[in-house]
C-alpha cells in the first residue's frame, strides 16, 4: 500500500523537475503550496511561488548553461528525495554537482523544497560573483 499512497509524491517531485529542466516555470510553480518555501544552499530561504519562481529563473539567467539530470526520486511517505547532477558554466567557469533535493508534500501540492550539495564550498566559488 505504501508505494500506491506515495506515487502521487513521486509524480509531483518528477514533474517539478521535468517542469525546471525544460525551463517551463510557471509550470513549475503550479505544483507548489502558495506558501512554499524553497531552501537554497547558496541564497537561503524563499517563501511564495513568486520568490521561488525568481529562484529557478535566475539559474539560467546567470549561467552561459544550464542542465540538469535527474538520477533518482525515493519517496517516504510525505516526502521524497530526488538525486540531481546540476551542470552548468558561467564566466569560463564549469560546476558538475550532484544535489539532493528534500520535497515535502501537504494537500496535493509541494509544501517544500530543501537543497543539499556535494560540494558545497564549490557551489558557493560557482555562484559568486
């Protein structure tokens, strides 16, 4: 029973990330709570589907590349786990990180969002400016 009652969790998280990989935010944004937050290793929190939107936008706003591969989505209960490898380049500079991304759901909808890197001293030197 558990993998019936969660395969919704998992077709959110999956379309969440379909949706960001093709660049279609504001599809994106339709899965979330109007009060989710999003935790960035490098930004720090967002709350609402505006700040999270500008969020993913400004991954392929400031990069020359962007892309990302999921590799993996485990859900557990109303959570779930997705393993991303990010790859981008920005200024001459190239980031492969692997990422996890915690969804947390509430009510049909992704009430959370939080990142953690591989490396994350190298995602910082990537980000800045």
């Amino acid at each position: 029973m558990e993998e019936i009652a969660s395969e919704p969790q998992a077709n959110l998280a999956r379309d969440f990330l379909i949706s960001r990989a093709l660049g279609d935010f504001d599809a994106a944004v339709a899965l979330l709570a109007d009060d989710a937050v999003w935790h960035s290793p490098v930004d720090g929190p967002r709350r609402g589907l505006a700040a999270i939107r500008d969020a993913l936008v400004a991954a392929e706003r400031e990069t020359d590349s962007f892309r990302s591969t999921v590799e993996d989505v485990e859900v557990r209960g109303d959570r779930a786990i997705a393993t991303i490898v990010n790859h981008a380049e920005r200024d001459g500079r190239e980031l492969s990180s692997r990422q996890w991304l915690g969804f947390r759901f509430r009510d049909g909808q992704i009430a959370e969002i939080s990142i953690a890197v591989d490396d994350q001293a190298a995602v910082e030197r990537f980000w800045a400016s």
